[in-house]
C-alpha cells in the first residue's frame, strides 16, 4: 500500500491555470486545503511561452498586481507585423489592415516562467503548499469512476524496472476535487479526455510546435516593449508564424510557431527556425548578441471548436491542457489563467453548497464569463486560415474580426486530424537546409545544451511505444521516420547498423513539448511522466 | 551527540553558467539555485547518524542571504531537526564562514561537524581545515566512509592513489566527498513538515563575528569557445596543417 495524503483539492502543474485556480480557491475560502504539484525542478523550470501577456485575468485576481510586483516590467510600446516574402525581402503590413486581436496595446512583453513564480509564491502566501519536483504519473479513481487524486511517480527505479539503493515509493494525493493545468497535451488530461469522452462533439483538437530562444543583444539594438509577428517565409510547407518581442534587460525572445497539420514528413520546424533567423528582419537584432537559453513546446490551438467539457465526476480539465487558448491573439496566459479562476469558483461554490452539482456550476460561470464570449468570438479564425489559406484566411479574419466583432454567422470546422496529414516521403520534396552558421543559426545538440535538460539516467525510458517496430517499419518505409525531424530536441534517431536500422530514444534530450506525442503518424509514441525534476531548467522563458 | 551539518546555496548543477557581458562575475539571474551536491552529502550522512540512533540532534547551517532558506528547508525536509541561517548580503568568503561556524559550534556544543569538501560554484575547499584550525579541532577531510565509536570517529579518506583510515577525538570536523553515500529524496510529507521546523536566523554581528572582505573578486571569464575542425584533403596536407598552423611538429 502507497501512503497517501487528503486534501480538499489537488492541482497538476504549476503554470498560469494552475496557481490561479490554487490561488483564487484561497482567496474565496481560506480554509481549503490545497496542493499543487510541479514536475518540474522547480515552478518555472517547465514554462516557455512567448510571450505578449493580456494582463486581464491578472488584474481579476490581484486587483493590486503592481503593487505587489507582478513581472510585468516592459508595457509593449510598437507593434509590428510583416509578411516575410523571401529569404530577404518582406512587407510591413500597414497597422489599419491587422486584425484587432492581434494588437497588443495595454499588453505587457514578459517571461511566463518567471510570472509562474511570482504567482507560486502569491499562492504559498496564501498558504497553498507547491511542490515542485513531483510528477503527478497516475490517476486515481473511486470504484464509481470518478475522480480520486493523483500518485507521484517512483522514484529511483532503474532503466530495466529494478529498485536503487534511492528508491521511493510515489504517494497517493486524494481530493474532494483534482484540477488537472498540466499545459498542451498533458498526459493525464489525455487518459482523462479519452475515458469520460470529454470531447465527444468537439472538433478534433489541432496542435502547433513553438521554438523559442532567448538572446542578450547589444544595447543599441535593442527597443523594450517592441514586438514584431510574420508568417512567409522560411514555411512553404506549412502554415505557422514567428515573434519577436524586446524585453527588458537588452534581452529578446524570438521564435517560430509552426502548425502540426503540416504534411511533408522531410519538414523540420527546428531547422526551418534556425534559417528564419538569417532573414533581416529577425537578424538585424541579433547580430552581435548572445544566444542564451533554448526551449520548445507544443501549443494546443483548435479553440471554441476543439474545446472539450472541462469538467467530470471529481476533477476538471484547465487552461491548455483542455484548450483554452485564443488562437486569433496568438494568447493563451489570459484564457488560461481565467479557466483556472472560473473552476475555483465552481469548486467553491460546490464546498459551499454540497447539493451544487459541479459540471453545471461551473458552465453557468463559464457561459457568462469573458473567456466564452472571447473563445466564440474567434472561433472560426483558425479554420479560415486553413480552409482558405494565409490570404483570403487573413480577409475572412479581418472582416469577422475588424468589422464584425467576431460575429460572422457560420462557423468554420477543421475536422481533419493533425497527425493524419502526413504524405508520403517518396511524393514530397526533399527540403535542403542550410548548415547553421554557429553565430545565427546553431544545430540541435548545442541548442538542446542551452535549455539545461537533464533526466536521471538510470530510469526507464518515458518515451514509451505501443508497438517497437513501426518506427523501423511502416513509419520508415512511408515517411522516413518523421521524428528524426519535428523532435526540437534531437530526441529520435534512426541508426543503420549492420543489421538493419535502430530506432534510437536519446530520453535525456527531451524538452517535454508533446510535439512526438501529437505528431506520430502512427499515434504509437506516448509520453509520460519521467522522474520528478527532469526536462529542462529555463531560466525566464 | 550534536552535528552541525553546513548547507550552501549554489547554482543547480545542471544549469550552464554564464558570466556577465562586463566580466564582474557569472550572471545569477533568473537562475536554478539548489542545495550543493556535497554539502546534500553531509546532511544524509549526518541524517544516517541519527536514525542509527548515534546522533541526537542534526542543525543544518547556512550562511548567506535569506535566499538560503530555500536550501535549509530542504535539509529539513530531508531530516535535519532545525536550522540556524547566519544572514549576510555580502559575498560569502570561506574564512568567514569558518569564523561563523566556529561560533555556531561552540554555541551548541556540537560533538561533530559534517561539511561538503568544497562548494560547485567556488570550488574552494578550505572551510573545514579553517574551522578545524579555528577550534583547534581534528579534521577528517575527503570523507568516503565514516564511523562513530564512542568519543571518536573514524573517517575513511580518499586520498591520491588509495584510501586512509584516521581516527579522530571528538568534537571533530568531517568534510565530504562523493562516494560517502547516496543522498535520498525529499517525501511529500517531510516537505510539509519542513515547513514547521524551527529555522533561526542570526548574523555575523549576533554572533560576533568581524566579517573582514578579504578577497576581492577581479574578473571572471568564460572558456575560450572552441574552433570548429576543419577536414584535409591528404596526409601531406594534414602534415603540413601540424607543421605550419598547430606548430606542433
């Protein structure tokens, strides 16, 4: 028997969602007992995103945010938005002609890393216990099937399932509620989606890989609050876009969001992002300055269509990893953290009130909430860019989003799956990608140094597959084992040997961005949770 | 029996340091700090002492900035009873920490001092032979075994080429190297626990310490960046590469 702890409730990572919902639970009822787990080494370690920040769900749950220091340091001063037409030239789209959601004045450039921190330490304030370390590796469920808590892994188990001289036993959490945030694709969230059909009449989810890295420039170069957005080049073979914010402290952040509908398995986002860097645009800023951190993380981005019912018997789904995300503003930290905020007021009403039911509390805050009406109202901007492609897509947009509110009268589905779209290797063009030039551009082992990854090595391998032989197999022969090449870490590798190929899992490379998870054609690569503490260790990504 | 365990809060070992664009020194912010390695040494093997019923009571001791509670609380956490943080904003030079740990000794009348051999952010090794010279105290350094027999204790010591086996009067001082045991994991419930465990917090001046600078830290650099190879052609070519361009034939 595994010892187990009780709490009122129990939240799964510690991102946006996450500690808002442990945060506003404190704030409406002091005495909850309230525990959120972090896989990461600690708050933060896990966290990329852009990111351009909507402080709108921030000034909700902390009216005084600035007063008490929220990193929201570098208010955005310029937006900028360009069409990349080559690998040199490009078009600034005229500010009257973009989308209203994608303007950002009143939002501020700042690092959700270092924003999780701040509100981990708002939470433990309030005396909500983090722990940060733990991964939450298995759901726990009453004998009526619902919701029981979670277990933390083991830990100090060998590569081949033996117990070390460190071994630990993992932990029963058991809660009156769970409240899974563990952010895109979250593993739990997927069992949790699958076993009570959470999506049935939804869309099929859609996905995105962003890359992301962040550089020290030269003081001259350098413009806080400037933010740029593109799409155009390097992509021809699939839909996505880069940013580039100035930040404070003479840094930027600059990265590529490539779709994960793409069809050419020869695509690489990493490397289509290293080559965008040498694009003037992006370069200008660059040149001379430092790379000093490197990340990648998927992005779950089929909005309103896609989103699936967040909650069930015990538990609730939140922020990304249920799909919270507004596509049309390229935002997700405002939705998600107000996703969290609205189940901690459901959650505290149910305390309150034992006779509530959950599921329906929680949609009626839900319904009259901003976050449904902003999710509605750009519902049908990704399906347009994939329907009618970058241009007339950008018009439809435009027309919804500029003249109409967001109220055009039909809706736009995708029900096309992300993983299914890959052609065959032998019908699609070969991409040749420049070799990284070491100063712009750099290749994947160093890139991966730069996000301080690190897995205990004696453990069993958290890349798991169904069947070990169709990535030598059928994944080979059709599509030349795409996830040599939209792994951003480096993580698969097919090596020929005298007996044939080998299917390589270098585990310690793996950034734990979800991308093989999604993306695997033959849906055969499932990831979970490896021993607390390991993945990355971002500074303020 | 008392031990005083040291913990030092240093950069995470899995992070890549980088120095500051002016050289002044490696750039902390928005870092990973954790616990150092050797020093997580010292607090099991003073834990072990305790739950083998030698050790009665196990303080964990800091010095530095109130950053350093995060550390302590692992320590305490990880079994250590209470811990005693020395705040100081200044940088942290290791004749003052003996100085600190002198005092702190004397004050609970500690039978046995259990330190890292060294911090990974300075690489030093010079606390425990100062503090056994400040207290007039045996010393046991680079420890890869240690056994407690009555009002001794014998420390197995690495040293070049072999092992040395001293036997040390207590009080003594301990340090420790990497063999000595296998730090464990913190549970769930410890860490709640931690939280509650009594952490005081004194000073240099509390504890009557001049905190003299002593070292003044010049310029820090990176290693040079390593040049990329470069493939020949032929054997004469890379012949003649050795000759004119490594000049090392």
């Amino acid at each position: 028997m595994r010892e187990s702890m009780e709490f009122d409730v129990v939240i799964v990572g510690a991102g946006p969602s996450g500690l808002s919902s442990a945060i506003r639970l404190k704030q409406l009822n002091a005495d909850l007992n309230v525990c959120v787990l972090e896989k990461g080494s600690e708050v933060g370690a896990h966290i990329l995103s852009g990111a351009v920040v909507e402080p709108r769900a921030l000034e909700e749950l902390f009216e005084n945010w600035q007063e008490l220091g929220a990193p929201l340091n570098t208010p955005v001063s310029k937006d900028q938005v360009f069409l990349l037409k080559d690998g040199q030239l490009s078009k600034e789209l005229p500010h009257a002609l973009v989308p209203n959601s994608m303007r950002n004045d009143g939002n501020y450039i700042v690092s959700l890393g270092n924003l999780c921190r701040w509100l981990a330490e708002q939470a433990e304030g309030l005396g909500v216990e983090v722990f940060p370390g733990f991964a939450a590796a298995e759901i726990l469920y009453h004998d009526d099937g619902s919701v029981k808590g979670v277990a933390t892994g083991d830990m100090g188990v060998s590569a081949s399932g033996e117990q070390l001289s460190t071994y630990m036993e993992g932990m029963e959490l058991h809660a009156k509620y769970t409240v899974f945030s563990e952010g895109c694709r979250g593993h739990l969230g997927k069992q949790l989606i699958k076993k009570f059909a959470l999506d049935s009449g939804a869309d099929p989810q859609h996905y995105a890989l962003g890359i992301k890295e962040l550089w020290q420039i030269p003081a001259e170069k350098h413009q806080p609050g400037l933010v740029l957005h593109g799409a155009g080049w390097p992509l021809e073979e699939a839909s996505g876009g880069f940013f580039l914010y100035h930040g404070d402290n003479q840094q930027v952040v600059v990265g590529l969001i490539v779709d994960l509908n793409y069809k050419n398995p020869w695509l690489s986002p990493y490397e289509e992002f290293q080559r965008l860097k040498h694009h003037p645009v992006i370069a200008q800023y660059l040149e001379g300055g430092e790379r000093v951190s490197y990340g990648a993380r998927a992005i779950t981005k089929g909005g309103w269509n896609a989103l699936p019912t967040m909650s069930m018997p015990g538990a609730m789904l939140i922020g990304c990893d249920a799909g919270t995300l507004n596509v049309a503003k390229i935002k997700g930290t405002h939705t998600a953290m107000k996703s969290g905020m609205l189940a901690a007021e459901a959650m505290a009403k149910v305390f309150a009130d034992a006779s509530l039911p959950l599921g329906e509390t929680f949609n009626e805050l839900f319904d009259r909430s901003w976050l449904r009406s902003e999710l509605y109202g750009t519902r049908n901007f990704a399906p347009a860019m994939h329907k009618f492609g970058t241009f007339w897509g950008g018009a439809f947009n435009f027309i919804d989003q500029n003249i109409l509110g967001g109220r055009m009268p039909v809706t736009l589905h995708d029900t096309s799956l992300d993983h299914a779209q890959m052609a065959n290797a032998s019908a699609s063009p070969k991409i040749d990608y420049p070799k990284p030039d070491g100063k712009l551009s750099f290749d994947r082992l160093s890139s991966v140094f730069l996000s301080n990854t690190n897995h205990e090595e004696d453990q069993p391998c958290h890349l798991t597959l169904a069947d070990s032989s169709i990535p030598t197999g059928s994944n080979l022969e059709k599509f030349a084992e795409p996830a040599q090449r939209y792994c951003p870490a480096g993580v698969y590798e097919i090596i020929e040997q005298t007996d044939g190929p080998k299917f390589q899992i270098n585990a310690q490379n793996c950034l734990h961005c979800k991308t093989c998870d999604i993306k695997d054609p033959a849906q055969n690569i499932t990831w979970v949770t490896p021993e607390g503490t390991g993945g990355p260790n971002y500074p303020n990504m | 029996m008392k031990i005083l365990v040291g913990v030092k809060r240093v950069i995470d070992y899995n992070v890549k340091v980088r120095v500051k664009a002016d050289n002044s020194d490696v750039d902390l912010s928005n870092t990973k700090m954790a616990i150092n390695p050797f020093c997580e040494i010292a607090v099991e093997e003073a834990i072990r002492l305790k739950e083998a019923g030698i050790a009665s009571e196990v303080i964990a001791v800091s010095v530095g900035t109130s950053a350093c509670q995060e550390q302590l609380r692992t320590a305490l956490a990880l079994g250590a009873d209470r811990a005693i943080l020395v705040e100081s904003d200044a940088a942290v030079e290791p004749l003052n920490v003996a100085k600190a740990f002198a005092k702190v000794m004397e004050q609970e009348q500690a039978d046995l001092v259990i330190l890292g051999k060294q911090s990974i952010d300075s690489d030093n090794n010079q606390v425990g032979q100062m503090l056994a010279a400040l207290t007039k105290r045996p010393q046991g350094t680079f420890a890869s075994k240690v056994d407690v027999e009555g009002q001794s204790v014998a420390v197995t010591r690495e040293i070049d080429g072999g092992l040395r086996t001293v036997k040390l009067a207590l009080p003594a001082i301990v340090t420790t190297d990497l063999r000595l045991n296998e730090p464990r994991f913190a549970k769930l419930p410890d860490i709640m626990k931690a939280k509650r465990k009594p952490l005081d917090t004194t000073s240099f001046a509390d504890l009557g310490v001049k905190a003299k600078q002593h070292i003044q830290l010049d310029k820090v650099e990176a290693p040079a960046a390593r040049q990329g190879g470069v493939k020949v052609a032929s054997v004469d070519e890379l012949i003649q590469k050795l000759k004119d361009e490594a000049k090392v034939i």
